[in-house]
C-alpha cells in the first residue's frame, strides 16, 4: 500500500471514529463507509480502548524497502540508455533485468510493481517530454540518418515543451501534424494493422512470447522499403522519394509514443 493510500485509508478510519463518538453502531459505519463490518468492528475495538489516536496509521507494514534513491536515477535514464532501443517502454521484466544487473537484487514483476508505487511511478504511465526527447535521441542515433515524424492530435502532442522539441532537431527531424481524429492519415495506423494480420494465426503460450513475435516482426518491416513506402501511400499523402540508403530502417521512420 502506497503512502497515499494509506493516508485515504486513515482518513477513513478518522470518519468512523466521529460517528462512534455520535453513537452510531459499527454495523451502520460500515454501511455508511462502504467497508466490511469486520473491519467497522475492529477499528470500533480500538477506538474504545484507545480513542481516535489509536486509528492512526502505524506506517508501511512488513519489511523496509530495498528500493535506493540509485534505482531511481537509473529509471530516470529511460530504456535506450540500458540497451533497449527499439522502443521506450518500461516494463516490468525489463525493470526487474536492470536491478538485477545494476544492483544484483532479484524482484518479481509484482514486487517490482509494488516498489514503482512507492517512488509514486504509475506503471501504465505514458511518455513524457523527457523521455520522447531520449527516444527521439536514440532513434536518430541508431538509424543515422533524417527522421520524418507523424503526430496525431493527442492531448500530450499539443503542450508547449513538446513542441518545442521538434523545433530543437529541426537539422534532422520533419513533422507531420494531423488533424483531429484522422486515423486513415496517420502511416502508423498501417503499420499496426500489417501487424495485428501477421500474427493472426499465432497461438502464444505467453505475453512474453507473443511480444518477443511482435518485436521480431517489427524489425523484419524496417528491411522493406517498399512496405514502409506503402504505409505512406495507403494515406493518400504525397511525400517525395527518399535518397535511397545503405541502410534500409533510415528510409523510413514513422515515431509514434
């Protein structure tokens, strides 16, 4: 339980202990409160003996954190940084595989869940500016060579200090900015679908396998030029043939966070 709910969960307690003092009975408060009457009965035993202090937070239970203040630096680093560049997620089993190289501490993906809740990290939290600048980075590092890339209109495209990163690698970035929900304009809608028809008839064991054929077939689509050209032309834009490259993935770079 992170600090915060644990806080949520006292202040809860806190409301119980006002309506014991009023007389209300424990089968009332948890109705009232939506908790379990068991624990409506147990904070009231408390409460009795030792009045509202004793319904204070008693802090995180079970052992202290192995988390350091280094792991947090690492994270802050972003996945590129770590050897993973082909895309800027943080995983669960990739955090789990820094900490253990890093640190030499072995977690469990819940046990890594749990420790991102308490540096206040959401697991399913999206790019940041600071993150699509490293991936943008890492990208034009790995392809050497010009990027063009599409936007869509989401919400986190449109800030100030994302647009002020484009403006930063004008020398070598292009942007293309769609309007409002124009999916059938967006070269990456392609991509995906080319992908999801690929691994149609894939039956996977695991999440892990089924991401380890989707990377694969991923990277197989940076080789074909013409498939990547394709995306483009199914959009109905007209863009002007790239200079043909020694290295095929730098034809083509559709960046989408």
């Amino acid at each position: 339980m992170t600090a915060r709910q644990r806080a949520r969960r006292e202040r809860v307690r806190f409301e119980a202990a006002e309506m014991f003092e009023q007389g209300v009975a424990p089968p009332v408060v948890a109705k009232r409160l939506r908790v379990s009457r068991k624990s409506a009965y147990a904070w009231h035993a408390l409460w009795r003996d030792g009045g509202v202090q004793a319904l204070r937070s008693k802090g995180p239970s079970g052992p202290p954190s192995r988390m350091t203040p280094q792991w947090r630096a690492w994270l802050e680093q972003g996945p590129a940084a770590h050897g993973w560049v082909e895309d800027q997620r943080w995983t669960l089993p990739r955090i789990a595989l820094l900490i253990a190289r890093r640190f030499h501490v072995r977690f469990s993906a819940s046990q890594v869940s749990r420790i991102l809740h308490e540096m206040g990290w959401s697991v399913q939290e999206g790019f940041r500016e600071d993150g699509f600048a490293r991936l943008l980075d890492a990208a034009h590092q790995q392809l050497g060579g010009k990027i063009v890339l599409v936007w869509d209109n989401a919400t986190q495209h449109k800030d100030a200090a994302m647009r002020e990163l484009p403006q930063a690698r004008s020398t070598w970035l292009t942007v293309f900015r769609l309007p409002p929900y124009t999916p059938d304009l967006n070269p990456a809608e392609g991509v995906w679908s080319h992908l999801k028809k690929s691994l149609a008839n894939l039956a996977a064991c695991t999440t892990r396998q089924l991401a380890s054929k989707a990377r694969t077939r991923l990277k197989k689509m940076q080789y074909r030029a013409d498939l990547l050209d394709g995306f483009i032309a199914g959009t109905g834009l007209i863009l002007p043939r790239p200079e043909r490259h020694p290295r095929p993935a730098s034809l083509s770079c559709l960046c989408q966070p």
